[in-house]
C-alpha cells in the first residue's frame, strides 16, 4: 500500500487550520468514538446507523449539501444506468460528473473481506464497481463507521483513519486536521473543473516530474564523472569499458540505496555524510577505502555504525573486482551529494523507476561521451527499450494477474459454496478452509517478465501480491505469516525476470530491493530469479555470452508446466539492428519470424510456449501487430494457440513519449477454443476515465480476414456485401512508390536546367485537381537514394495517390510528372477498364469507407496510405454505359475543381499584387468563407489599410468572386454526391446500407 497523497505537503497545509475552528467537529467524532468502544455501533446495522453517520460526518463536519439545496454536493442513494447504487455521491449538482462514490458498511465488516451476498465482493470492489458509471470520478470513500478510506485509481494504494486518529490530540489534532483538509467540501468539490484535492496530486505530480528531472542530470553527470575517473586510473577499465560501466552503476546502485534508506529510517540518518567526513578528516585512507568499509558493514551489520544485522542481499556484497579499483575523492563526493534530496518525499520507487530505465538508455551515450565509440545507436533504440508509463503498468498487472487470481478465487468459492447457504452456520468454517486453499496457490504463483528493463512491472506484480497476501491473511482471522514472510515468499517464489541488458538485470534488482527494504531485514537474494540472458536465443553459437535456456534456468517452474503469468512491454527492434546470424536462428526456431524480421513479434511466440494452460499473457506492443503484412504468422500463431482477451487500440493517443508508432495493448489466455468474442477498445479519448469505445467481436471474423488482421468492422455484414463480386484493387492497377530523394533539399529546385524533370508532392493535388507548383528535380540516378525507373512516371496517364493520410486521395496525371515517395503511382493493368471510373471508385465514399472500417490509420499521430492497404480494395466491374456515364461526372468534377481553382487564384493574385502582400495565408486561401469584415482583418494582419472608396471598390471585387466560387462549390458538392450515389447503386446497396455509410461521414 502506498499513500496517494503527499504527506508532507498535507500536513504543511493542515496545520494552518485554527484548533478552536474544529474543536465542535471533534466533540461529534468522540460521540462515535464512545458509541464504538462502549456502545452498540459494533452490533448496529448500517441502515439504522448511516443516515446520522452521513448528517454528521459529511454534513456538519465536511460541509457538505443536500437537496432541497439548489447546489447541492451530497447526494445519498443516487441512481444508476444498472440499478445498484453506492450509498453516496459527492458532486457538484450534477449526477453523472461526480468527484467521489461513497460505499458505507456497518462497524463489524472489514472493508477487505468478501461479503455474505450475491459476488461475494469486498466493500472495496463493490465501491470500484460503481467508479466507472460516472464520465468523472476520481475518488472512491469507503467507511465501516470505524475506519474511512479514500481511494484513486486502484484498489492498492489509499489514505486511511480511524475513530481513534481522528481524536488523537497529537501535533495539535494534526490527523484530524490532514483528513478534514483533504475532504471537506470547500477542497475535494470542484466548482470550475478540478477540485483543489484533485490539485494537490496533479501539483506534487508534477513538482515530483521536475525534482526528478533535476535529480536525474546529477545522477547522469555524477555516474559519468565516475566512469571517467575510473577510465583515467585503472588500466583495467581502459581495456573494458563494459567492466568498467558495471562498476561504475553498483556503486552508484550502492549509494541510491543507502539514500533511500536512511530517509525512510532503515539506516541511521546522515550516516553516509558522517562516513564521508570521517573520511576527508583522516590523513590515513582516502573517501573510497573508508566507502568500502562501510559498504561492508551495510552488508554483513555493524553495531559501531547502528546497522546490527546488515542487509546482505548482493547489492553489497565483496566485489574483489571493484575494490581493486582506483577512485578519486572527486569523483565519489560527486556521487554521494545525490543524498541532500528527499527520497521519501520526491523520489519514490517509481519515479526512480523512470529514473533507472532512462540511465539503461544514456549508458551508450556515456561511452561515447568518454570517447571509447562514436557514432553508436543507443541501447534505448538498438534494444528496444521504452519506460512504460503507471498507468499502463497497472492496467496490465491487473488485467492478467488480477484475473487470473480472481477466476481461480472464485472457482474456489464455488467449490465451497460460498455463495450458497450464505447463512448456514458452518459457512465460516467453509470461508477458512476456502481461502487456505487459495492462499496456496497464492503462495506457488508465477510470474515473469521476459524482457524486464527497470523492473517496473515487477515491482507492481509485488504491491498487487502483497495487497492480495494481506487481504487473504485478514479473511483468515490473521494467519501465521508476518509482512516479512510474504515479502520473501514473493521474492523468492512468484516473480521473475529477464533481460538482455546487464544494467536492466541490476537496476531490476534495485526497484524490487528499494520496495521490499525492511529495517533490520537482511535484503533478499534475486539473482535466481532476475537473470541476464536472451530470452529468444538458447543456442551458445548464436549468442555464445547470453544464451538463454528457459527449462534450465528456472527447472522448478517448468517442472509444474510453466508460468502463469506473462507480462510486459518487449522490445522493439527492426530487421536492420537484428545480425544476419540471430535472424537466421529465429527464422529457423520460430513461426513468428517470417519477412522482415522485429523481436517484438517474436517475443508473443516464446511467451505462449512458456507460459502454462489457461495462464494468462499481456503486453503492450507496437500496433503493428494487429495488422502488418509481415506479422501475419505471429498472428496465425496467437490466434492457433490462445484465446484473445482484449485488445487495446491507442491509436491517435501517445503512450511513450520517446516512440512515433502507435501502441496496443494485448490480453491473451492460453486456451484453444473454437468459437469466442473478444473486446476491441479503440477511438480512445481519455483511457484512465474510460473515455473510448467497447466493441465485441468474434474471432470468426479474425478468421475471415485473408491477412488474419485484428482488426474487425463493426459493420461486417455490410464490409462483406460491399467485397461480393468484386476483384482487389491491385489487379486492376499496379501503384509504386515515388522516389526517395535521401535529401529533398540537395535535388529540388525551381527553375528548369539539365537532367531535371517535372516533379509533384502529395500536396499538389487533390481529389480530382492537379496544380503543378513549378518544381523541378535532379534525376541522377546515381546520387538519388531511390530513383525509380521512367517507366513508373512516363506512363500516358496515370493514377497517382497521396502517401501521407488516413484514406486514399486520387487524382489522374497525364503530363507525365515525376514524384516523390509521397506520392504513389498507379499503371492500370486492364486497358478495358476505364481509368476514371476506377478514380470515381477511390475517391467516393464507399471506399473511403471501406477502407477506414478495415485499415484503422484514422487519428494516426503518421497515418499513411500504404500500398499494401490499398491492394485489396474492392473494385466492382460494371458495364462499359456505366463506366461511360462515371467518366462523364469525372470530367465534370475536374473542370469544375480547375475553375474553382483558377477562380481562387486570379483573386488571390490579385489581391497580392494590388497590396504587396509577400504571403498568403492559409485561412487567407479560403477568402470566399470570409465576411467583407473578416477580408479587412485579414489585410490588417499584412499592414493593407484601405480608404472607404477603396473598401467599396474591393467589396463588389470580393462579393462577385465569392458568389462565383460558392456557385461552382455548390455544383461540385452536387455531382460528388451524384458520384457517390452512382457508385452505391453498383454495389447493389439499399437505402438503409446507404444511409450507415452517410451516417458515418456526418
């Protein structure tokens, strides 16, 4: 359990509230206090009791309101959109935009223990229950009348009192005072978006954001300074700058950790300043020998320095190596002034988190920085490795752990019928002999991330481990194991890792090192459980170092079929950075490793084949998964081996702040059944307040796809009649990409010379328009990265198609251009087949359509136009009156588009040559949406001051050309949609076929 509010800074602002101002609200709380321990608030029931609760507690005390006030902030026994409801809401006057749900029980119910009813939830699932039936609610309150909890957004981690703190007169009432500060009504309602409770976390997250970032360039400077030192004094490191990375990061792991430790009490206070001066004051040993000492002594325990046990583990354990090593003063005293910052306060384990995974990426950068190696890829790129943001850290952990666990709680609970004879008298005898079952396999869980970069999944799998530990040792009336038993046994027994990066494997260590850190409890050995080692690669020829045999390395858990749960975030890393030797072994040793080879894909193969039956998997990948021609076979593989969960689409949302492509979570069971749905979340607005769309599909339909894509129309049926009796797109027109320059600066030109040709951009046209800008191209085939051959341009006409956009946009060319790569080129194959009514067919909206509902580039951060999207469009052949007729709405659609530009240009030539204006722009471009007023602010920006008569001049000038332009506009929206209804009737849909279609581009 972690606090979610800065304590602190709770209790700076707490303490300003006068004593006397509360001393009436801590007489009503002695009253409970008094009804609990000598009364009968234990024995009531929490109907009888709840209404005086919520009057005095939430009413006189907190202040809030309710109905028949207008602005109302309490609101008890609220509808729903399913018919149960929490007890209470706290809101601004507005039922759906809500800043808690309230969920009371009566004085002898723990908020943690399964309930005698229909789910056998806990007080606090029941309240979670009902989080997401408002568009807004950040808290959820849980109270027995005895203890009151305040939750955010998980069900780990939460602030709690008792009667007994909320009458402790200790520090001036100061637990009152926190709890009073942070609930009542002036601070946890917002009246104009968030509230100010809502504030204090945003507040201390992004203090925390920037403390850490200035944390993170004395962390980063120190370790290399370090490296340095160690690189100008030690042969041994000049030889091996590997050797002398490693070293470098445990002593920098050593002193993290004895900051962190002090100031969370596990080691005397400014123990390792007093070391350091001690140090600088003895003519007799420099900083680094009386450092090794004391790191010896944190190992094995010294009473002279107040560590009586030590915290052994392997973080300090003797390094010969390292101790031989020669270390100025200079260099550690930079390295040991990372302790004056907080890390109780600013640097939690999770921020380090982010702090451990960006130093694995600044370590290539360090070499280079040294001047061992230029021009490297960094270890961020060439290993795939990205911080996973908490939040889908945590959607994760509980979408497989979380699942996992409950599936098998609840088949326990069905076995010992505890959701029957719910008041039988031997029903608690069934509870204990029920939850002593599930706390065994609890116990013997398995867990591992098989590419675990900082640990942060891992270290979350802990907190929900030992939450669900301490949960079940509740429900059994307080079992014989204490906090430190389960932390080993979670250690030691349910999680695991690997890692390719040697520094990942350490820094792994550490996070799980620095949330398990006990005072006066040795550290827990991890090295046989977090290991460094290829996850992909067994063969000793192919990775002679790091090897990695799964059965061999983890026997136990194989010997019991596997794991049970698989979850992360595995690396990307494109064919190019993959050696020739590695993708030979994997097109050999895996399925999934077919065309152009990326790890990532590969990474969902080996984890099906370690994880056990009906063991769950869950990462967060690239998107391209879904749909990539040359991931199709990891796709056949999943689909062939697991039961798809969930998928979820973030396209359009940026996850990582360091990647380009779009991410996608996925959920999978290790179960083959025939026949399943599946959920689909995409159109994602705002993930963390379920702001998206839920959509069920059947694999079935997966099955349908020839690619086996993911991906699935909710519209089906119709997708289907559309593709009836139609061929793909690319037997009738074979495109190819333009040329990719290598330097568009060094061949663009504007004026015509030798060896140049006419050269066009994805932004020279448009559906049905063509303006050619005036620019040329160098074409030497020997200096263009990808030229192209003349044939693909000088074709007598041809298609041409924008690259850049979330749909195709076509246009015919007959001046033979030339274009760059964002631009693709299309030669029809079948001369029978009339060019512009295969342009007609692009362009409309039936395709558009089509090709949205099945590709899924719409809201792409880069959405393109790939050539392999477009081959299997489906094109409908019909009669050559019909292809007549559609070539005839063409011609007018382009003559039309050619007036309506040549329109807009003379009056914009106009204009500029008339006032000097240099630039025109981009709203100036569309002058005829403009009012007479909106032209003259628009001149006004250019510095164009007219006089009335020239005002009354321009203004007939600009109202005939707008009402000619809007005229031709009105025109060609009217043979558009003549196109469109064309081309509707050719694939034989009806009016309510026809009517989605429209629908969905309103």
């Amino acid at each position: 359990m972690a606090n979610i509010f800065p304590i602190n800074k709770v209790k700076e602002q707490a303490s300003k509230i006068k004593t006397e101002s509360i001393i009436n609200s801590i007489k009503i709380i002695e009253k409970w206090h008094n009804h609990y321990h000598e009364g009968s608030l234990k024995t009531d029931k929490e109907t009888t009791i709840e209404q005086s609760y919520n009057n005095d507690f939430f009413i006189n005390i907190l202040g809030y309101r309710t109905k028949p006030n207008n602005e109302w902030t309490f609101k008890p026994q609220p509808s729903t959109i399913i018919g149960q409801h929490p007890d209470a809401i706290l809101s601004n006057s507005d039922d759906n935009n809500v800043y808690a749900v309230i969920e009371l029980k009566g004085a002898n119910i723990p908020l943690d223990r399964p309930q005698r009813r229909a789910g056998n939830l806990s007080p606090v699932q029941q309240a979670f229950k009902y989080k997401p039936l408002y568009r807004h609610c950040p808290f959820v309150l849980v109270s027995n009348f005895w203890e009151f909890r305040i939750y955010q957004d998980n069900q780990l981690d939460y602030e709690y009192w008792t009667l007994d703190d909320l009458i402790d007169p200790k520090d001036d009432y100061i637990k009152f005072k926190s709890w009073y500060y942070l609930l009542c009504e002036e601070n946890f309602i917002g009246h104009n978006g968030k509230s100010n409770t809502e504030n204090l976390i945003s507040e201390v997250r992004i203090e925390q954001e920037k403390i850490s970032k200035i944390f993170y360039q004395e962390y980063k400077d120190s370790r290399l300074e370090l490296l340095r030192d160690m690189y100008k004094n030690n042969i041994k490191v000049r030889e091996n700058i590997d050797l002398g990375i490693s070293k470098a990061q445990k002593i920098i792991d050593r002193i993290v950790f004895i900051c962190f430790a002090e100031d969370k009490g596990l080691i005397p206070d400014n123990k390792l300043h007093e070391v350091i001066e001690y140090a600088k004051n003895n003519p007799y040993s420099d900083i680094w020998g009386v450092l090794k000492g004391f790191f010896n002594a944190i190992d094995i325990g010294s009473e002279k320095l107040d560590i009586p046990n030590g915290y052994n583990g392997g973080l300090f354990k003797i390094d010969e190596i390292l101790n031989d090593l020669k270390i100025s003063d200079e260099a550690l005293l930079k390295v040991a002034n990372l302790s004056k910052y907080d890390f109780e306060q600013d640097l939690s384990v999770t921020i380090l988190g982010h702090i451990f995974e960006q130093s694995i990426s600044d370590l290539e950068e360090i070499k280079s920085k040294v001047n061992f190696q230029d021009n490297i890829i960094s270890k961020r790129k060439q290993n795939g490795i990205y911080y996973t943001p908490d939040y889908i850290v945590r959607y994760l952990v509980e979408n497989t752990l979380g699942t996992y666990l409950k599936e098998i709680e609840v088949s326990i609970q069905n076995n010992f019928r505890l959701k029957e004879d719910l008041h039988h008298k031997n029903y608690e005898k069934r509870e204990k002999e029920a939850y002593r079952k599930y706390q065994e396999i609890l116990r013997d869980i398995k867990i591992i991330d098989p590419s675990c970069g900082s640990g942060a999944f891992l270290v979350y799998v802990f907190d929900y481990l030992l939450a669900e530990h301490k949960r079940v040792g509740d429900i059994l009336g307080g079992d014989l194991f204490s906090t430190e038993s389960y932390i080993k046994d979670i250690l030691r027994n349910n999680i695991y890792g690997v890692d390719l990066n040697e520094e990942s494997v350490e820094i792994t260590k550490l996070s799980l090192w620095l949330k398990t850190a006990q005072k006066g409890k040795k550290l827990t050995s991890l090295d046989k459980n977090i290991k460094c080692g290829n996850s992909l690669i067994d063969d000793a020829s192919v990775d002679k170092n790091k090897n990695f045999n799964w059965k061999e390395e983890f026997k136990e858990v194989f010997e019991n079929g596997g794991f049970d749960i698989v979850i992360g975030n595995p690396p990307y890393v494109p064919a190019e950075m993959i050696s020739n030797k590695e993708k030979e072994f994997y097109k050999n040793n895996y399925k999934s490793a077919k065309g152009r080879i990326n790890l990532y894909p590969i990474f969902y193969e080996k984890s099906l084949k370690i994880l056990k039956n009906n063991g769950k998997l869950g990462f967060i990948t690239p998107y391209t998964i879904v749909k990539n021609k040359y991931y199709m076979d990891s796709r056949r593989f999943i689909i062939e081996n697991s039961r798809i969960i969930e998928l979820i689409d973030f396209t359009g949302t940026r996850v990582f702040d360091a990647a380009a492509v779009d991410s996608m979570i996925v959920l999978l069971s290790k179960e083959v059944v025939k026949e399943y749905n599946y959920k689909f979340i995409s159109q994602i607005k705002n993930f963390e307040r379920n702001e998206y769309v839920v959509n069920m599909f059947s694999n079935l339909d997966i099955l349908k796809n020839e690619d086996l894509s993911f991906t699935v129309s909710n519209d089906k049926k119709l997708i289907d009649k559309i593709y009836k009796n139609t061929v793909p797109l690319e037997n009738i027109v074979s495109f190819k990409q333009g040329i990719i320059t290598g330097g568009n600066s060094k061949f663009l030109i504007s004026e015509k010379k030798m060896n140049t040709v006419k050269v066009i951009t994805g932004s020279d046209f448009n559906r049905y328009n063509l303006n050619w800008k005036g620019q040329y191209l160098i074409y030497d085939i020997d200096q263009l990265h990808r030229p192209r051959t003349k044939e693909i341009f000088e074709e007598k006409e041809k298609l041409i198609m924008r690259q850049t956009g979330s749909y195709p946009i076509c246009m015919i060319d007959y001046n033979q251009y030339y274009t760059l790569d964002t631009v693709h080129n299309g030669r029809l194959l079948d001369k029978n087949v009339n060019i512009k009514y295969i342009l007609a067919l692009i362009n409309s909206k039936l395709i558009r359509y089509v090709y949205e509902a099945t590709i899924n580039e719409k809201g792409k951060t880069y959405a393109q136009v790939k050539i392999i999207y477009i081959a299997k469009l489906p094109i409908k052949l019909t009669d050559k009156n019909k292809e007549l007729f559609i070539e005839s709405l063409v011609n007018k659609m382009i003559k039309m588009n050619d007036e309506f530009n040549r329109l807009t240009d003379k009056f914009l030539n106009r204009l500029t040559s008339s006032f000097s204006i240099t630039k025109v722009s981009k709203k100036l471009r569309t002058f005829y949406d403009f009012t007479f007023a909106d032209l003259l602010k628009e001149l006004k920006k250019n510095k164009v001051y007219l006089t009335l008569k020239e005002q009354d001049d321009l203004e007939d000038y600009f109202i005939e050309y707008k009402n000619r332009i809007l005229n031709l506009n009105e025109d060609i929206n009217f043979i558009d949609n003549k196109l469109d209804e064309e081309i509707f009737d050719i694939y034989d849909l009806d009016e309510n076929e026809k009517l989605i279609i429209n629908k969905y581009f309103e």
